[in-house]
C-alpha cells in the first residue's frame, strides 16, 4: 500500500511538471508570435517586481544611509583639514605682517642712529610696557651694564620720547613723555623760528590731542607753525639737538608773543618695539 501511494506522489509530481512546461512553452510560443506576454506572464513579471523591490526597499535605503553618512564624515574631514590650512595660512600672514612692522621700526631707528653720528647710542628692545602705564613707562632690555645711566634720554623714530628713570644690571625702565608725572617731561628745548631762537621747557602732555606742550618761552619771536623744537641741552640731563617735534599751535598774549606752545610728536609711542638711549655727546678731537 505504501508503495502505491509513492508511485502516485510521483506521478502526480510528473504531471504538474509537464503542465508547467507546457504551459511555459506555450506561452513563450505566444509571445514568440506576438511579440508581447501574456496576461498571466504579466501578472506573474509585475508580482515578482513588487516583491523583489519591496526585499530590496530596506537594502537599498541602509546602503544610502550608509553612503550619505560616509560623505558626510569625509566633508567634515575635509572641511577640517581646510580650516586647519587657513588658520596656518592666516597666522603665516599676520607673522609676516608683524616681521614687516619690525623691519620698518628697525629701519627707522637705523636712520635716527645715521643722523645722531655725534652722539654715544645704545640700541634697545622693548621687553615689557603694561596697558596700566601704556601712556606712562616701558622696559628696556639694557642696564648698568651695558653703560645705561639715570636721566638717559630715549629716542625712537626719529624722535625724543622720553628718559631714563631706573636702573638695573640688564634692564632700565623709561618714564614717557605723555607720561601723567608732572615732571617727567621737562626737557628744556629750543624753537628754531624764522627770526631767530627761543627757549622754552617741555612741561605737559595733552593726551587727547596727542600734542606736547611747551611753556616758560624766552625771548621776543613769533612763532609760527611748522617751526622745528629740539632739545636745547641746557641743564645737563639730555644733549642738545635731539628732535622732538613741530609746532602746530601757539596761544599768544595781547602783546602777539607766545606764551604756550603746542607741538605734534616727531616719534609714535603707540607702538614700540626698539628704541635708543642717547648715552652722551662723543667729544670731537682735532
């Protein structure tokens, strides 16, 4: 009995296989003919598309996901390492920039020291100037042993910006011309005018104008503006000659002659990197 039964699974198999083959075969014999599938071909094509694309939905959006994510890592890389090369090329630049600052400060104090040819000069850097006392005192990195002196006067860009006040080994400390001390900018200077010269004494700083302020004048001249004021070297504390600045105002007495003079710095102390200290007249021999 259980041989029956599996001769009649076999050939049951048989014949649903030959079913197939023929449906099959006519099938693509009418599609050969028609050229186009048959309504069940189709129905089975179009099933087994929706199948297949519902499978292959969840593949295809992982494998997206996957790809977006990894561009997105690597735009971030890329971005980074792009605002790393601007970041260096930007310090590059600003480096550069101050190395043409100095270059220019260096310049100019070379051209102070080849006009200053009758005097003793020791050139100096700016070691420290606190926001504090900006307007006031900086450090220098020369002292006592390099022959600084109290009451050393100190040139930077062609010009006198103030003197020495304290002394160490290797450093000094330089009180400003706009310094708020009142006396530290008694300088006694010399105004050179188209009738003759005057003398007067740098006593006072106007810090809003950025003028210096020159007082106890002698003498009987007019001053106008553009006249030329330098140290007188009078009193012994600075040598003669040293530019300070220009005249650009003058307040008068009824009488016409000046009383108080106004003066435009020849030297920038907003920004000092190096500076020279005048340490004595060279004696000329014959």
């Amino acid at each position: 009995m259980k041989k029956f039964n599996s001769n009649k699974n076999i050939i049951i198999a048989l014949i649903v296989v030959i079913v197939v083959v023929a449906v099959l075969s006519l099938t693509i014999a009418k599609r050969a003919s028609q050229n186009k599938t048959n309504f069940l071909q189709s129905a089975v094509n179009d099933s087994v598309a929706l199948v297949d694309k519902i499978l292959m939905a969840p593949v295809h959006l992982v494998t997206d996901t996957a790809t977006r994510v990894s561009e997105l890592f690597q735009t971030y890389e890329e971005n980074q390492q792009l605002k790393a090369k601007i970041d260096a090329y930007d310090q590059l630049l600003q480096k550069e920039k101050n190395n043409e600052r100095e270059i220019e400060q260096l310049k100019s104090e070379l051209e102070l020291n080849a006009t200053l040819t009758s005097y003793e000069k020791q050139v100096a850097n700016v070691i420290s100037r606190s926001p504090d006392t900006w307007q006031d005192l900086l450090v220098i990195d020369k002292g006592s042993k390099n022959g600084i002196e109290v009451n050393m006067a100190v040139m930077a860009k062609k010009g006198l910006i103030g003197r020495v006040i304290e002394v160490n080994q290797y450093t000094s400390k330089v009180e400003l011309l706009s310094s708020k001390n009142e006396t530290s900018n008694h300088f006694p200077v010399r105004i050179s005018t188209k009738s003759g010269e005057i003398f007067g004494i740098l006593k006072d700083y106007d810090q809003k104008q950025d003028l210096l302020i020159v007082e106890d004048l002698t003498g009987a001249s007019n001053v106008d503006n553009g006249d030329v004021v330098q140290t007188s070297g009078l009193g012994g504390n600075s040598p003669a000659d040293l530019m300070v600045g220009k005249v650009v105002n003058a307040k008068t007495d009824s009488f016409g002659l000046a009383k108080q003079l106004y003066v435009k710095p020849a030297a920038d102390a907003t920004d000092l990197s190096v500076v020279t200290v005048i340490k004595r007249s060279v004696e000329v021999t014959e």
